[in-house]
C-alpha cells in the first residue's frame, strides 16, 4: 500500500496553540463545529490555522486504515458488525413481503 500524500507535520506543531485553542473552544461547545468551519473558510486570504485544520484531518483520517491493517481483532470486529448488518438487511427484506401479505389477507377477509 502506497501512501497517495503526506502530512504537513511541521504545520500542525507550528499552530499548535490555535488548534488547542479551537479543541477547547469545542469541548465546552462555546460554538458549533459547522461555526467554526464557517468562519474558518469564509476569512479572507490566506488562514494559516486553515491548513492547519485540514492537515490534522488527513492525520486523523489515516491513522483509522493503518490500525485496521494491522489488528487482526478489529478486522474480525468490522467483519462480525458488516455481517450483522447484511442479516438485519435481509431479515427486513423478508419481513416487508410479510406485512404486506398480512395487510392484503386482512383487507380481503372483511368483506366475506
């Protein structure tokens, strides 16, 4: 697996400060997320902190992949939660023809 871009490292470590200050600004929810990406992508010009959001997302974004690759444990769990899933799936498929089979019997039913 090749890696298709790089993480601005240096980026992230220089606004350090600013994106602690956004963490903490979200955490006691003194403003939204959708706010402040707002305000972020509507400021004029060239936002350093800007970059530096996207940049910390590709980090965040990543690092999910490479632990799937590597645990073995969680492989098997988002197997376990995809085949739970497709059962769910198809036990509501069996059921809807059910219900309206049942619907369609107790309409026709009342008049006899």
């Amino acid at each position: 697996m090749r890696p298709v871009g790089h993480v601005n490292l240096q980026a992230i470590i220089d606004e350090k400060d600013n994106i602690d200050r956004i963490v903490a600004t979200l955490g006691l929810k003194e403003m939204t997320q959708g706010t402040l990406i707002r305000k972020l992508c509507t400021s004029t010009g060239s936002n350093p902190t800007r970059r530096t959001i996207f940049e910390y997302d590709k980090l965040v974004r990543s690092s999910y992949p490479l632990r799937y690759l590597r645990d073995a444990k969680l492989q098997r769990t988002v197997h376990r939660a995809q085949n739970l899933d497709i059962e769910i799936t198809h036990q509501c498929g069996r059921l809807i023809p059910s219900v309206i089979v049942f619907y369609n019997f107790a309409i026709l039913s009342r008049p006899l």
